[in-house]
C-alpha cells in the first residue's frame, strides 16, 4: 500500500464530502460544511486540509485549524474498508505536523457522539480525555 499525504486541491472538497458520508461522519452540508464554505476555509488554510491517497484514490481525509494558541483536528475520516491500515494515525501525524509549522504545539480534538474507533485512535496516540471541561454551544441554525 504506497500511501501519500498531501493538501487537498479545490476540485477534491466533493470527494472529501464523499468520505465523510462513507465514513458515517455527520456533516452539514447546507451550513458550514457546505462546498462554498469549504472553499472558503480551504483557501485561507490549504496546507490544513488534507488527503490520504492509496493508488491515487481518496481514502482518508482531515481538516486541521489553527486558532492562535492551539491547534485542532477536525473531520477526521477513513474510508471503513481502508481502515486498521494506520491511515488515521498518519492523518493525525501529518495534521500536527502541519500545525507544528505554525507554531503549534497543544493539540485539540472534539469527538460527537459514540465513536469508539477515533476515541481508541487518539487515546492510543497519547491524547488525554480532559474530564474537567466542558463544551458548550450556541448554534445561530442546526446547519452551522
């Protein structure tokens, strides 16, 4: 398996929608992860969105954002039949390493819901679960 990582390009961000559906990864694609938003977010940060390629096909994707003090990990998806292939693990590396570039070194991740395979995924890359905060939200619609 000849894995690469690299930035998506612009014409990829469909694909990258396509993963996350395949992947069961809730989205919103009439809000913020509508394909105009994407390219938005993409083209201020195109170095933080990234693909993993097996063969020259999509498999892996990642969206890492950089706030100024820390930086995050988000939309983190693997094809499920390219999974338990350490495609997830080189995702996270090459996000941190992105965001290391950037001057960061503090880490973040916010998982929904139950998924016990990225809980495992960053659990055993040494990303601690902080007990004592807690996530609040105000959303202006459910699609943002």
């Amino acid at each position: 398996m000849a894995l690469q990582i690299r930035p998506l390009r612009e014409g990829e961000l469909h694909a990258m929608m396509r993963v996350w559906e395949s992947a069961g990864l809730l989205y919103r694609p009439t809000g913020r992860d509508s394909l105009e938003r994407l390219k938005e977010q993409r083209k201020a940060c195109p170095d933080l969105f990234l693909g993993a390629f097996v063969n020259e096909r999509l498999v892996g994707v990642a969206i890492a954002s950089d706030d100024g003090r820390k930086g995050w990990i988000n939309r983190l998806a693997v094809l499920p039949e390219a999974r338990r292939h350490g495609i997830g693990t080189a995702m996270v590396e090459e996000c941190e390493r992105a965001l290391r570039a950037r001057g960061r070194g503090v880490f973040s991740i916010l998982i929904e819901g139950e998924n016990q395979a990225s809980e495992n995924l960053f659990l055993g890359m040494g990303y601690k679960l902080e007990e004592d905060i807690k996530y609040y939200a105000k959303r202006d619609s459910q699609s943002v």
